[in-house]
C-alpha cells in the first residue's frame, strides 16, 4: 500500500438502527486490519425500493447502487453499509454481504449473524466475531482479493454461518501477501 492509502478513510455507514457495540468492534477492527482510518457515518435509511416482497428480502445489489448515488463524489473514501435486514443478491437464496470488486463500496447484512435468526440463545461475542469476518471479507473484495480455498482465511467463501464460523477474522499469508500493495478505486 503507498502513501495515498493513508488518506484513503473507510466510512461505516449504519442502514438503519445498528448496535453502537457493533459499530464500535468493526471501527476498531477494521482500522487494525487494513492500516486505515475509520469514520463513522451518520446512520441512513434503507432504500425502500430495496425490499423484494416476494422474497420478504432486500437487493443487495440496490443497496450498492444507492450508495454509489449519495457517495460518489467522495473519491478517495471507501465505504462500508452496515444493515440489520436479510439480503440476497440475484441467483442466491441469501447473501452476508456484497462487495464491488476492486471498487469502494460494500455492504454487510447481521441479521443472519445472529443466534436468534436460527432459534438459538444469543451470544454475543460470537456474534461480534461473525459481523467482524463479514466486514474484513467484503471489504477484502473491494481491495481486490478474490475468494480464498483456504477454509480458515477470512476470504473464504461462506456459504452457510458454519463456513463464516469456521474460518479467522484474518487473512492468510497468501492473501495478506496480496493485500499489500492494493489499493481501492484506482
């Protein structure tokens, strides 16, 4: 990474209603794992539009395109949505999050990071620990890693919450190899 990734902020966004502890974990976390300043945005609404009824889901991919039109003047920052709803992304039943690749915007849903979402007591350092890889992992997307066959990288491809379970909160050597060096929206 060259100097410019010093100026280069990551901007949380809350969708919504988010849980202060949370926005507090990813902040500290995310500034740890890729060198970078972290800003917490004032909370926004979720595009209505978003919501597929049939689905009794929200777009993804909406949500990117919507943080696209209220940010893109903003070049040098990369940002981060944070939603408490469930998101799919087209030819998925479901999605943790979505990234644009080698872009500079991504978002992550908690909902199904949640205990409860399955029936479950809730914990809540498991679930901050879950929240964590999704954030690292989409925002790896954005600075241009690809899924990783490594099973404990934090790129790993998490087709259900066992493989998001199962996998660090870190990058491999391979893919931390990669990371340096990258740099978003160039």
């Amino acid at each position: 990474m060259g100097t410019d990734h010093l100026e280069q902020k990551i901007i949380l966004i809350p969708m919504g209603a988010i849980e202060g502890r949370v926005l507090d974990a990813l902040e500290r976390d995310l500034a740890l794992k890729f060198g970078r300043k972290v800003e917490r945005h004032p909370s926004n609404q979720i595009p209505a539009d978003a919501f597929l009824p049939a689905r009794n889901q929200y777009s993804s991919s909406f949500i990117l395109k919507e943080l696209h039109a209220l940010f893109e003047e903003r070049e040098k920052d990369i940002f981060l949505a944070v939603a408490d709803v469930d998101l799919y992304a087209e030819g998925l039943n479901f999605v943790f999050g979505e990234a644009e690749f080698e872009g500079r915007f991504a978002v992550i849903s908690i909902t199904r990071l949640r205990q409860s979402f399955y029936s479950l007591a809730e914990n809540t350092d498991v679930f901050i620990a879950r929240a964590k890889k999704e954030a690292v992992h989409e925002l790896g997307h954005v600075f241009g890693l690809e899924h990783c066959p490594d099973a404990v990288c934090v790129m790993h491809f998490s087709n259900s919450l066992l493989d998001t379970d199962r996998k660090n909160s870190a990058f491999c050597s391979c893919c931390q190899a990669r990371l340096r060096g990258r740099s978003p929206g160039s």
